[in-house]
C-alpha cells in the first residue's frame, strides 16, 4: 500500500491560487490579508488535508521559548565580492551582532541576495521564503528595489541600514553622505588642492553619489565650477 506523501505549502498556494509567501501569513497569522484570500488558503488547507497544527505547535512554542529569528539579509553591488571586507559594512554587522548577543532569546542568520544572473533564481527563492517566515529582517547594502517591493507585499517591513526608500514608509539607519562629501572636498581645499573630482564606485549607489553631490558642491561653492 503506497504511503501518501504529505501535502506542501507550494501545494496549497497552488490550490488556493496565491504565493506561498501568502499561504505562509494566514498559517502564521502575519501580516494584512484580505478576508478573501485568507478563507481561500484554509479552504484548501482543509481539502487537501494539509497539517497546519505543526506550525501552530512550534509558534507556541516559539512564544513558550521567547525565540526570535532575525534575519540579515546582505545586499552587495555586482563588483562586491564580499561586502563585509569594506570597512563601514564589517562595523556596521559588528555593532548588529553586538546589539544582538546580549539577548539570550535572538538567533540571526546571516544571507545574501545576489541578481538573478549571479545566483539561480531558485536559490533566491529560499532565501525570500526564509526571510517572509523570520521574525525581524535587517537589510544592509544597496538592495534592489524588486527585493525590498516584495517583502513589503508579503507583510515583512524590513529594517534598511545604509539605504532607505522615501516612497515606502520603511525603518532606516542611514549616515549623512551628502554632509561626508563636503567635509571631504572641503578638507581637500584647505589642503590646498585646486581640482578636485569624485570617483563614482556605482551609479546604483545613492550613498556614492550623493558624496558626489557634496564633493560638487563644496568645490563649486570655494573653487569655481571649472575646478571640479
């Protein structure tokens, strides 16, 4: 007698006709969902005779255990190798795990999201549903905004640190770059040096080039505008 496999979460989201990141926030109960929607997945929940008392079982044990998984999702420009051997990035994971390590009920993990041509979209795929289960997710780097769009969709407001988003109401650690690049040509000028320039690490980084930004407008405003 064959033995029936169990029912998946992808089963259900396809029964049901939503993402799994959406089958995940009724069973978890995270998150807004439409009336809809949530009679929908425990709809199929029940027809599919999918268990859904496991993940009630380890939620309250969760909340029994005040664990909590926090995840710090690594978002590295394509020319980053490694992010954390930049000196502002290794600090900035330095004062997180700091912060964390005197929580005795906090796990985080460590992941990074790379474009689908550098990492297998499948891959990918794992991090985002272990990022939409967490219960905190911190985001460091220059994080697409696709990455970001999707998380807000599925209920994860992430914490941004070294970026930020002004069209979405996100939490955001952010330092004053525009201020650091005119503290850097104004030392420049101090220094005596009569032209200066930004060399521009990426286009894709607001914190590159909102430097710039102050590098120009520094120099224009001591030096003239042909002298940058």
């Amino acid at each position: 007698m064959a033995v029936r496999q169990p029912v998946t979460l992808t089963q259900v989201a396809e029964a049901a006709g939503v993402s799994i990141a959406t089958v995940s926030r009724v069973l978890n109960r995270r998150g807004q969902v439409d009336e809809h929607t949530r009679r929908r997945v425990m709809t199929s929940v029940e027809n599919l005779g999918y268990d859904a008392s496991s993940i009630a079982r380890k939620r309250e044990a969760r909340i029994e255990q005040r664990m909590f998984n926090v995840e710090l999702l690594l978002c590295p420009l394509a020319e980053q190798k490694n992010m954390l051997l930049l000196d502002f990035m290794a600090e900035a994971l330095r004062g997180v795990q700091s912060f964390f390590s005197r929580h005795g009920n906090v796990r985080m993990n460590i992941c990074t999201w790379e474009p689908d041509e550098i990492m297998h979209h499948e891959e990918n795929e794992m991090i985002f549903n272990r990022l939409v289960n967490a219960d905190g997710v911190l985001v460091i780097g220059n994080p697409a905004s696709e990455i970001i769009d999707r998380l807000v969709e599925a209920g994860v407001m992430p914490v941004l640190i070294s970026t930020d988003r002004q069209d979405i109401p996100l939490n955001s650690v952010c330092f004053d770059d525009f201020a650091g690049g005119v503290m850097a040509a104004r030392h420049l000028v101090e220094c005596g040096f009569r032209r200066i320039g930004f060399l521009c690490g990426s286009d894709k980084a607001r914190s590159f080039l909102r430097r710039r930004s102050g590098v120009m407008v520094q120099t224009i405003d001591s030096l003239g505008f042909e002298n940058f």
